[in-house]
C-alpha cells in the first residue's frame, strides 16, 4: 500500500549496457527500383522471395556491415561500405553509435525474445522508404517500440513512386502504419500528402532551442550536426500535421512559409509519443550519397544538395531520436522521475536508486508485455540506502514495464530480460 510521500528522486536502473544501437530495415523493398536505401551489402542478386516483386539485380544486405565499425575514423570514406546509405551510417559510427541491417528476410517484432532483431534491442529503427506493406503484426510492434522510448524515422517519397510495382507507395505505406494499427489511431498526429514536390525551401520553423534544426546540446558532441537552413526535395511529399491528436508535432520545414504554428506543407516533422519520439521526412533523396548498387541510378543527395545541410538534419534527428531518455539534469529537480538505463538487463537484476529528504515508502510495480502485474517490491523507507537492488529471477525472458505511482504521480517505463 502507498502511503506518505515527500520530494524524491528516483533512478531506476536495469543492470547491462545501455543500447546505442541503429537499426536500418531492409526488410521492406529499400532496394527496389533504382533505390538502394541500405547501409551495406555484399550481395546484389535477384531476390527469391515473391512478396518482394523485384526483377533485376537488386542490393541484399547482410545484417552486420562487413567491414568493421572498430576501424571506422574522420577520413573514412563513404565508399568503405556498399550503399546508398553507407555515409549515413558511418557518420553515425563516428559519432558513437552502432549500426545494422534488418535483412530482407528479417523479422519485425518487438518483445520476442526469440528474434535476435527484436527491436527492444535498438534505440533507434530508421526505415527510409518502404514498398510494401506492413502487416497487422508489424505495426502494431513498431508503434509498442516507440510508445516504450524507441526513436523511429519515417522517411517516405512521393506519389507514383512505387518501386516494386505491388500498388502502393511509401506514403500510403506510411499511412496505412499510423492509421490502422491497434495500439493507437494516428499517434504521432502526422499524416503524408499524396504530392509529388521538387524545390528548395528555406523556409526553416523559428525554433531557436529544437534541436534538430540546431544540433544537439551541450555535453552532447557531433561534428557533422549544426544549424539547417535549407532543405532540397527532388520529388518528395508533404505532410499535414495534427495537434489535436497529439500536441507534441511540431512541422520543422515547411513548402511555404515557417510558421511554428503551422499544419499543412510540412516537408520535415517531429513528434514525441510516450516515452519515445518520432521523425518524419518527406522525400528519401536527402539520405543518397550517390554511391552502392552499380545497377542504379544515385546521385549525392546527402553532401551535394542544400549545401550539406541534410547531412545535418539527419544527424541531428538520429541524436535526438537516440536521446529519447531522461537527460541527466531531470534527476536534479525535486520532482519524481523514473527513468531505465542501461537495458535491456543481462542478470535479472534491477537497481532502484533513492535520493530524497524525508522518509519514503513506496511500491515498485512490474508487469509483463499483456499488463498483467508479475511482480510488485515494497521500497525501503531508508533515505540513506544508496539503492535497492531488485532480484527478478522468476522472470522469463521479454518486455517488461516498471511502474512508479504516487498520490500525485505515476510513470510507466519498458526494460527488457534476456536469459
């Protein structure tokens, strides 16, 4: 039972290392056509799956780029990996993070522990893109991964730009994902125009502290990101945002005007949902660096157009994205706050951590990936414990959410278990 409470902090801590972890699906036609939206492949033949509907030889990326992220410096070249993605991706290595391939025969799930690529296993799922359909299942796992702290960018393209010739486009594609699957209509609050656009727009939204339009901030370093003034769609769509359903969309770049305010015209957008964040772009030329599949028509969208300002927008969206959790300075206010890192927990052991004033009683309450409660722990009233440790042996392994909840506060956070 949850008796008195007074000022505290909380830092809820699964014990294994954080994921700084990229993931890039393929799984999705990104190499049909005279696309090659991969980070690295070894392989470029002629698909055997049907579904895929491609004829030609076409980009088959392996899941982990060959050559190794380890030897990977400032003078790297794009070319060191096979894609039109491939500069993406290593600016993304030098900046810390790891990247891999969701290979076109992967599977897209979120909270199976029998899938390697699971993503509860990423901070960040990047699908620039896609031509096919996800099915009901997908979607309902892409969405469970944002609404528990993942980072997804959305990257669609214009209309009748469907590479694989099944009928549909990345934009309905993109749609179809946000408006019929289970967890929540429209969550992100943003839905992709059926247009087909090609200009330069500096119309650039007046937000001086958004960090994707101005580089992450302090302590966080990154040598490629800085201030966007200018975006260069070749044949992309726009955005209409929707604030009702949910008040964090913000429209970042816009056709006309650079309203903070504005709803219709959106080129680039974000959005948070729960504990996670979202990017959406509406043109996938911005990510081609004009090298990968020999067999395809590329040029440097990447470095060339805007005058290297995509290069920032996507460096600054993967760093915001993969900051979606608790910055260090929340756990100085008097408020509470919960947060989980690292995770997913290799030991089965959590870690609760108290800071407070007063004497403090209070419930940690676990539930599994259905809701239904497995396990609740009575915290110490001891102000001076320097943490709690919290055994979960008894768990299985999968998603898991930890839930703090006082008489004026409550929050809910995912962490997995691997055995």
């Amino acid at each position: 039972m949850i008796k008195k409470y007074f000022p505290f902090i909380f830092l809820f801590i699964a014990t294994a290392t954080f994921s700084q972890k990229i993931l890039f699906d393929a799984t999705k036609a990104e190499m049909a056509g005279s696309a090659d939206w991969v980070i690295d492949a070894d392989l470029h033949n002629l698909y055997t799956n049907n579904a895929m509907n491609i004829g030609g030889t076409e980009s088959n990326p392996q899941r982990i780029p060959t050559l190794l992220q380890s030897t990977i410096a400032a003078s790297t070249p794009e070319t060191y990996w096979d894609g039109a993605l491939s500069h993406w991706a290593i600016d993304c290595v030098r900046k810390g993070y790891t990247v891999e391939s969701l290979p076109y025969n992967g599977r897209i799930t979120y909270g199976d522990a029998t899938n390697a690529q699971d993503l509860s296993n990423y901070k960040v799922y990047v699908v620039d893109e896609p031509n096919i359909l996800f099915t009901p299942a997908e979607k309902t796992a892409i969405v469970n991964f944002v609404k528990n702290g993942g980072g997804l960018m959305m990257i669609a393209d214009h209309t009748i730009s469907d590479r694989n010739n099944d009928g549909k486009d990345s934009l309905e594609i993109w749609n179809d994902l946000m408006s019929t699957n289970t967890v929540q209509p429209n969550p992100f609050g943003i839905i992709f125009d059926v247009a087909d656009i090609s200009l330069t727009s500096t119309n650039v939204a007046n937000i001086s502290t958004n960090q994707i339009l101005h580089g992450p901030i302090s302590p966080i370093t990154c040598s490629v990101c800085g201030n966007v003034t200018a975006a260069k769609w070749s044949n992309g769509t726009t955005m209409t945002i929707n604030p009702t359903v949910n008040s964090s969309v913000t429209g970042l770049i816009f056709k006309t005007g650079s309203s903070t305010t504005g709803t219709t015209n959106v080129m680039c957008a974000s959005a948070t949902y729960l504990a996670g964040r979202v990017v959406a772009i509406g043109d996938s030329s911005i990510a081609d660096d004009g090298s990968g599949d020999p067999s395809d028509v590329l040029y440097d969208g990447y470095i060339t157009d805007a005058g290297g300002n995509h290069q920032k927008l996507l460096m600054n969206a993967i760093v915001w994205l993969m900051n979606s959790t608790m910055k260090t300075n929340d756990f100085e206010t008097s408020q509470p706050s919960l947060t989980i890192a690292p995770n997913p927990i290799a030991n089965k052991e959590l870690k609760v951590y108290i800071k407070n004033t007063s004497s403090l009683v209070s419930e940690l309450t676990i539930y599994d990936a259905t809701g239904r409660q497995v396990k609740q722990v009575q915290l110490s009233e001891n102000p001076s414990a320097e943490f709690q440790t919290i055994n979960c042996e008894e768990l299985q392994s999968g998603i898991y959410f930890g839930r703090l909840q006082t008489d004026s506060f409550s929050k809910s956070i995912p962490f997995s278990i691997l055995n």
